[in-house]
C-alpha cells in the first residue's frame, strides 16, 4: 500500500513539472536532451556532464572601453558550476529525470520580472562565491522571490553586464559559430554610469564626461539597483533564461558531445565596423534590454550580427556617409514605414573643433514608424534615450501623443502667414519642442521635459539644467527596425518613383497637336510675313 501511494506521489510530481515544462514548449526539446546526457544505464544526468554542458570559456576578451579585472574570467569558469549547484537536485549518481526538468523551469519556467532578476543574481553571486571574492549581498532564503540585502560596487555592475553579455551572444550565436564565443566585449560604460547615477548616494559633484569606473568606491544599495534593472533594462534577466535554454536545445540536437564555447581570435569579422558608427554594439545591446518586442530582435541583429548581415542592411542614412540635411535625409528615409532608431551626436559648451571643454554626447529616438512631411505633430508611440555618456531611457506618459515631427520646406510657392518650423523634431510642442533639428542637421535643440507632456521627465544630457541647450551635430543616423519586409517595400517605392521619374523626363511628340497647331509653325509664318494679318478661329 505504501509502495503503491508512494508511486502516485511520484507520478504526479512528474505530471506536474512535465506540465509547467509544456507551457514553455520546452518539453519535447528537454525530453531529447535528457536522453543525450544521461547514462544509459543508471538512467541520471552526471553531474559533470550538465556543468560543461554550461560551461563558458573565454580566452583572452579584449574591450577598448575598459580593462578587464582579473576575476572576470574565474566568474566565467564557474558559471556552469553554479547554475547545476544552485537549481538541479542531485541524487547519487547523478540528476533524474524531474529533478532536471525541475531545474529548467527554475530557470526557465513562466515567473515574474522580480524572480527572473533573482535567479539571474543569485547565479551572479554563487560565481563570485566560488572564485573566493564574495559579493557584498545577502540573500535572506533560497526562494525566487527572496528579498536581497547589500550593495554592489560599479565594477560589480560591470562584470554582470558583461555575463549577460556573453550568455546573450552565445544564445544566439551557439550554431553558427559551432560553440566559439566571441572574445571582443562591448563598452557599456554607459550602463553603467546609469546605474551609478540613478542607485548611489552623493555622485551629484560626479564627472561623469571623464570617469574611471575602476575607480569608483561608491556602494550601489541592492534595493536601487533591483529598482533600476526593472526601469531601465527590464529584459536583462532574459539573457540568463535564453543561455540555459539554448545551451539544452544545442545538446539536444548536436551529434557531438558538447563542449565548452572557446574563442577564437576573429569569430565575427564585422565586429570592429559596428563600433565605428554612433550604434555601437554596447549601445544597440542597451536599447534592446529596454523593451520585449520584435524592434528588440531587429537591434540584435546590429548588436550580433553573423557575417556582417544586419548592419549595413539596417543603415538608412548617415550624415557623414549620405550627406547632412533635412533633403539629404529624406531621400534616404522615404518610404520606410516601419520602426526607425535615429541617433545624433551632438557637442555642447565650447563645441569648437579641438577644443577640451567640448562635451559630446548621443542622444536617440525610437519611432514605431516612419516619417512623414507633415506640419503637425504625429505617431502612436516611441522612446527618448540618453545613449551617451550616460543611459536612460524615457518612455510615452500617455498624457499626450507628440511624438514626431518632421516638416519640409513646400514644394510651391504658397505664401503662409505663420510657417511652420522645417526640421525634425521629438515631443513638446510647436516651437517648444523638447529635441529640435533644424533643416541643414547643424544644430540641435534640446528642452527642459517640463515643456513635454508625451514623454517621461528626465535629462536627456548630463547637467542640462532648465534653460534650452543649443549643441553643434557631429553626426546623424537612422537605423531600420522593421525587418526585411519592410525594407523590401521601401525599396519597391522606391523604384516606382525612379521608374516616374524617368517617365516624366521622356517627350512623346505623339501626345503633341499636327504640325499647323504648333508653335514653331507660328513662329515660322511670322518670320516669313510679319505684317500678315492672321484671324483667330472662333
């Protein structure tokens, strides 16, 4: 009897993770990948097996942004360690069947934004604990929904950022690079300085222009930086929950055993050309964690590109390739209808050229579609984003729906008692816009956010202050996010209006009268006998 009921127990524990595992649509793939790293004859998981199996190792990472600390590559080795440690059971011999699955949905499984950021730290401090450098955070329990105490450090935000990094570009890299990680990290200083800015106390006098970030002593308490991590990069979480997922999925379909990912010297040879324009590969990863959606995936695209798809692809203008100005960019703009990311760098303060006291900043706009030549504001929806030197991001208040303007000069001759500016711009009002860009791409306006009601309050530059900063536009881009369809379809207008063009340019004689309605007959009779008199036909 006893036998018998501890069965049912059994079968409906399985029953029940195999169920959450389903509503994930994992549970076939999870099925083959068990049966790729268990042992026939026992049945169970080994433990090595599942911790190389998430094994990560890097050789040598280079970042022109910052100097790598000498942890960072123990915190690596440790990664597949501590996500077996901390989320599958282990019984003697190995892992089974539920415990496996259980471990998945840990890790996987349907949660809240507040759990997937646990788990993604929890993993963040294990790794630390097992290289002998403990984080200076506390756990109160072994729950998801466990409350954290303690404070990080700036390089403490570094490091896991770079994690998710790596975890991200192996996700979706893992088969076209055959498990080789790339060794090149992005500078995400940026996000960085955001979290600093927005978590730790006393940084008002901070220099954020020129900032050593290994140098920062400041604690960045652990409530803040949860608050911040939901605000700013709510899908950062996502990258831990997308490795473990497809690191199985790779061993359920690889032929191979599984290895762990090395790097080579040059996996992706369009790496070092992405960071040579405004979207760099640390930005575009930045403005994809701010949102879930399709737009996100587009940005991966440029963020990780596999030989060079994606990127010049995904390039509709850029000012000092195409040309500055309001015609220049519109040329290359029109009939893009889908989602579009414009970025412009700007100086303020001396903006001279080699002038030290110059501050250069980035700011950007993401539209859910394309421009249009209007004299009103327009759009559905959008996002303002302080890129550099440090990242926010600024989403619709729903109180008002002034997301893009865009106004040529008109083609006719039509006398206006009141124009409307020419240029581009992004929330506020008419004339009290809080980003302007006037006609020839020279200068940029940027307002208070007291002046706009569309967007969310914040500063777009550091130190902005309420009076309107005018700034000197070094360079202007604009980034298509629409996909392959839409791309197609602007390049289909595009022909229909080259094929127009052409068409007006040709003279059909044939659509002209007979040679007696002419006027070079007119012109012929009259040299021939000025003072003939010729009568109208009435």
């Amino acid at each position: 009897m006893g036998a018998s009921s501890s069965t049912e127990q059994v079968s409906a524990a399985q029953r029940e993770v195999e169920t959450l595992a389903a509503s994930t649509g994992a549970l076939p793939m999870l099925q083959k990948a068990f049966s790729r790293l268990a042992d026939p004859q026992t049945n169970l998981v080994p433990i090595a097996s599942l911790q190389q199996c998430f094994c990560l190792n890097i050789e040598n990472p280079i970042c022109e942004g910052h100097p790598i600390p000498e942890c960072f590559l123990g915190l690596l080795d440790q990664l597949g360690p501590s996500i077996v440690d901390l989320f599958f059971v282990a019984e003697k011999g190995g892992i089974s069947w539920i415990e496996f699955v259980k471990g998945y949905v840990k890790c996987c499984g349907r949660m809240p934004a507040l759990s997937s950021l646990n788990t993604l730290l929890r993993v963040f401090a294990s790794t630390f604990n097992k290289v002998g450098v403990p984080l200076k955070v506390q756990f109160e329990c072994d729950d998801d929904d466990n409350k954290i105490n303690g404070s990080f450090l700036a390089t403490d935000v570094l490091m896991l950022l770079w994690m998710c990094w790596i975890m991200s570009w192996d996700s979706r890299t893992l088969k076209l690079s055959k498990g080789k990680a790339n060794r090149g990290l992005p500078d995400v200083n940026h996000l960085v300085l955001s979290a600093v800015v927005s978590c730790a106390e006393g940084v008002n006098d901070l220099n954020v222009w020129d900032c050593d970030i290994s140098g920062l002593e400041v604690q960045l308490p652990a409530g803040k930086f949860h608050m911040w991590v939901l605000t700013t990069v709510p899908s950062l979480a996502d990258c831990f929950t997308q490795f473990v997922h497809a690191r199985l999925q790779n061993s359920a379909t690889s032929e191979d055993k599984l290895e762990p990912s090395s790097s080579s010297v040059d996996d992706i040879p369009s790496t070092e050309r992405c960071d040579t324009y405004l979207l760099t590969r640390g930005r575009a990863w930045a403005i994809s964690l701010t949102m879930r959606s399709k737009i996100s995936e587009e940005i991966l695209r440029v963020c990780f590109p596999s030989n060079g798809d994606g990127v010049d692809d995904a390039l509709l203008y850029r000012s000092s390739l195409h040309g500055k100005g309001l015609n220049r960019f519109w040329s290359n703009i029109e009939g893009y209808h889908g989602p579009l990311l414009m970025l412009i760098s700007a100086s303020s303060g001396d903006a001279h050229e080699c002038n030290a006291n110059a501050r250069r900043w980035v700011i950007g706009t993401l539209t859910q579609q394309g421009f249009e030549n209007r004299d009103v504001f327009y759009g559905s929806s959008g996002n303002l984003y302080a890129i550099s030197p440090v990242f926010h991001v600024f989403t619709p208040s729903g109180k008002e729906k002034n997301f893009v303007y865009s106004h040529l000069h008109p083609t006719g001759r039509v006398y206006e008692p009141h124009p409307k500016p020419v240029g581009i711009a992004f929330g506020g009002t008419i004339g009290n816009e809080r980003i302007f860009i006037d006609e020839d791409f020279a200068r940029v306006t940027v307002r208070h956010h007291a002046v706009d009601k569309t967007y969310q309050p914040g500063p777009l530059i550091p130190n902005q202050g309420f009076l309107p900063v005018e700034a000197l536009v070094s360079e202007v881009e604009a980034w298509a996010l629409g996909g392959r369809a839409a791309k197609e379809m602007q390049t289909s207008y595009k022909k229909r209006e080259q094929l127009f063009t052409e068409q007006r340019r040709k003279v059909d004689l044939k659509t002209f009268a007979s040679w007696d309605d002419s006027p070079e007959k007119m012109m012929m009779d009259m040299v021939g006998d000025p003072n003939r008199v010729q009568r109208e036909d009435r």
